[in-house]
C-alpha cells in the first residue's frame, strides 16, 4: 500500500535531505494542512494528480487562510517555502508566488516571531543536522543572550559543561557574565550531542564543516539568504538579534545600567541608544517566550 503524499514528502527530507527531526515534522504537517485546505477549498479528496491544477489564487487562499489563524509575516513565507517545497517533491510545477514582507521602514530590532522564524530557517536550510544545530546554537546567543557574533562564534570548550551563567570575553578583551536561559543551554548541548569533531577546552566550540573553526561570514551568509526566504528587511542581520535582546529587555523594564553590563558597552550612552526605540507593541510577545523553543 501506497504512503500518503505528505508522508512520502517528509521520507523524501529524512533519507534524501537529511533535514532534521524538527525540519521534517514541521514541513510533513505544512503539506498535510495545505491538502486538508484544497479538499475543502476544491470540494474533494486531492490526489497526486488533482495538484497538477493548483493555482497562484489557491496558495494565496491557503495563505489568508493561515494568517486568519494568526500567522505572522515571517512564519508565513515559511510555510510558503514548504509548500513550494512539498509541491516540486510531487511533480507539480509551483505556482510564482511572491511571500508576505514586512513594512518598509521597521526599527532596526525584530520581533520575537521573526527572530525565531530566522533562526529556524537557517537551520533548516543547513546540509548536515549537526549545521542546522550549530547554526540555531548561535543565533540563540545572540537573540537569548545578546551577544555579538564574533564573541559567539569566539566560544571555546572551556564553557562546557554548561552552567546558568556563560563568561564571554568582549571588545577590549572585557570579560562578562551573562545569564543563559534555559531554551539556549538545550540550543547548545543539542549541537555539542551530535557535534563529529571533539570539543576540548581549549578548542573552539563552533565548527566548520571541515572542523576548522566556524567564520562568522557563514553565519551572515546564512542570515541574508534566510531573510530573503522569508521577505525579511536588509535590516534583519545576525546583530540585529542583539538588538532585539536589549530592545525587548528594556520594554520589560530592564535597568539601563543592568543592561550595559549584559551587552559588555564601554559606556552608558551607548546602551542609551535602546531607550530610543518603542517596543511596547512586542512586549505581549515577548512575555510569553524569549526566545521560543
């Protein structure tokens, strides 16, 4: 007996891919939705052969139809990027389609949804699940502990095992304490787990593909194609997750001081920069998760 579509889909990203467990169950449930949509939406069971006639107006109907369920911008070219997926892996030739963008002239810091939707795109487009790993590892310091990227990737296997707190050593060779929450802890002891090269302490933490150390270069190179995947702003960089950090901090009422411990500034005046940016409209979000696991 025949797998289901969708099923045959996320065998396909497993064994062929080699996506990850999180990558895969994620884009077999997008498939399984959009068919549950074109039944209703086409009034009948949709086979292999009925996706052949899908439109340009019936993903735009799927897409309205997930944004009324309260799908962001981000999230939703997501799902359009799985469907474009979902719809090559069956033979069907996907219709152009251009993805949801966010409003031209957003502030510099992004929202909790469009940080985490990043995170998650990067680490899904990775070509071994150990990348995509290290790749979500990293941008959770920064978005979960406001780090800069050369003081991430700069990590050495000193910091293992890892503990509530992280020392970070900064610019001017400062050193810092920062608190690590616990969805970052299990980011980074996912990657070590499955990490091929050996982690000694005085090793770098983040890898190459070749077990060199990992170039920060890769890390913006994947952040740029990801945000064009989504429809993100030239605005959305891996320090814009530092951004957010002390942004959506100092909407919770984070003491300005505090905070410029936490960033490692030399100065107060340069963590005053923060208090210049309204981020009531995401504090709702962001009591919630910081970041979402």
């Amino acid at each position: 007996m025949d797998l289901p579509l969708a099923l045959r889909f996320a065998e396909h990203l497993r064994r062929d891919r080699r996506r990850s467990v999180h990558t895969v169950r994620a884009y077999q449930a997008v498939a399984e939705r959009l068919l549950a949509f074109l039944g209703g939406h086409w009034g009948g069971v949709v086979t292999p052969a009925a996706l052949s006639r899908v439109s340009a107006a019936d993903l735009r109907a799927f897409l309205a139809f997930r944004r009324a369920e309260g799908l962001g911008n981000a999230s939703a070219a997501r799902e359009l990027s799985a469907v474009r997926g979902f719809l090559i892996f069956a033979g069907v030739e996907a219709p152009r389609l251009k993805g949801p963008r966010v409003k031209k002239g957003v502030p510099r810091p992004i929202s909790p949804d469009e940080a985490v939707s990043l995170a998650e795109d990067v680490a899904e487009d990775a070509v071994e699940p150990w990348i995509g790993a290290r790749d979500w590892a990293v941008l959770m310091l920064l978005y979960g502990a406001g780090l800069r990227i050369g003081e991430a990737t700069g990590l050495t296997g000193a910091i293992l095992p890892l503990g509530e707190t992280l020392s970070v050593t900064g610019k001017r060779d400062k050193t810092r304490i920062v608190p690590l929450l616990p969805q970052v802890r299990e980011a980074i002891q996912a990657y070590v787990d499955i990490c091929p090269w050996p982690i000694p302490r005085d090793a770098p933490l983040f890898r190459g593909a070749k077990g060199g150390p990992l170039a920060p270069t890769l890390i913006r190179r994947a952040v740029q194609a990801a945000r064009t995947r989504l429809g993100l702003s030239e605005r959305t960089t891996p320090h814009a997750l530092r951004h957010s950090f002390a942004t959506h901090l100092l909407g919770r009422g984070a003491d300005l001081r505090a905070l410029q411990e936490l960033l490692g500034h030399a100065s107060l005046s340069s963590t005053q920069i923060y208090t210049a940016v309204d981020a009531a409209h995401l504090l709702d979000v962001y009591r919630n998760a910081h970041p979402r696991a």
